[in-house]
C-alpha cells in the first residue's frame, strides 16, 4: 500500500467521502479516513442485527470489500454512508437464520418472568442486541418479516439513512424502499395489535 508522502496528502476532515476516496485510486492510503468517519456506525448496525462477535469480523470485511471496490465508486456520491450499509447488509445476508434466531429469542425473552430474565443464553443474546432492540414484541415481529421488508426497515430505522439513501444502499429504486417501508410497518402494526403498536420509524430527512 502507498505511503503518504506528506500531510498535505491525507484527507482533510472537510473533503467529502467521494473526494476522499477518488484521491485513494491515486493514494490507498487516504481509504483509512473512510474507515475513522464510518466503522464505529457500521459495526453498531451489524451488532444490532447479528451480536457484537459477528459484527467485529462483518465490520472489517464490510471496508475490505469497499476498499476493493473503491475504483467503481461514484465520486459525485458525496455520502459513503448508503455504499457501505449496502455493502453490511449484503453481508448481513449471509446470516439471516442466525438474525432470525436472534430475534425470536429476543421475543421469547418478553415472555419470561421478571426474575428469569436474566438467566440463561437468552438473556446474552438480548443483551448482545442493544437497548434500541430489547422490545420483544417488536423482535418477534422483525423475526417474521421477509428479509427484503426487513432490510429496509432496519437500514432506514438503524442506519438512519432517508429513503433516496435506503434506495442506493439496496440497489432498488426509490419506490420500491417506500413500498416494502409500507408494507413492512404495516405487518409489524398488524402483529403489535393495530396502528397503536410502537414500530421503527422512518427519518424525515429526504422524505
């Protein structure tokens, strides 16, 4: 990989992610500012998805196979952010049994009196959730989505991203990620008990 030869080489913190990574064809080296700007939230997504064990390894493969792919990024894309949650959540992919698992456990955990909770390997894999996913109900109900709905959903409602930045990180188009948003918190409303039910929600950025 090439040495930077000066600072005047490296990433300026107010470069954007397409400059940054057009300068990296010429200097791989400034690819690390991508990593520094974006790993902490990618591994955050990919632990609530799949446990912190996985996302450490995930994480990592996630920059390796951007940084391969760094020639066919699109420089007039400003924001990293939708190339690198498409690139999880492909990743992501590989896993669903073991996502599926997880929420469902997570679901059975509501069930369980107060004073069991915290025994047994349910208990660890709520915690290797996270806050943000400890409503059991909602997890049995993410467990039972089809994987396109839940991907959606959870990119926009996890990874924060607005519906045009869902549609670049999945690779379909902008009215498809509002449908499958549609359908997926409809489903959700439905296995919560109505409209009443607390679902994910949607940014208003971008809308």
């Amino acid at each position: 990989m090439t040495v930077l030869s000066d600072s005047a080489s490296a990433p300026a913190a107010t470069d954007s992610d397409g400059s940054v990574i057009e300068r990296s064809w010429r200097t791989p080296d400034a690819f690390a500012a991508i990593f520094d700007r974006h790993a902490d939230d990618i591994h955050r997504y990919i632990a609530r998805r799949l446990g912190t064990d996985t996302a450490d390894d995930l994480m990592a493969e996630t920059f390796v196979i951007a940084f391969q792919r760094r020639h066919s990024y699109d420089p007039a894309h400003t924001h990293a952010r939708p190339w690198l949650y498409g690139i999880a959540t492909n990743l992501i992919g590989r896993h669903r049994r073991e996502e599926a698992r997880r929420l469902r456990a997570l679901s059975r955990m509501a069930a369980l009196p107060a004073d069991r909770t915290a025994d047994g390997p349910e208990a660890a894999v709520a915690a290797g959730l996270g806050a943000d996913a400890a409503h059991g109900t909602v997890a049995g109900a993410l467990a039972a989505l089809p994987a396109r709905y839940r991907d959606v959903l959870l990119v926009i409602a996890w990874g924060e991203l607005d519906y045009a930045e869902a549609a670049q990180a999945l690779g379909v188009p902008v009215g498809t990620v509002r449908s499958r948003l549609h359908r997926a918190r409809t489903k959700l409303q439905k296995a919560l008990g109505g409209p009443s039910g607390t679902t994910p929600t949607a940014p208003r950025k971008g809308n």
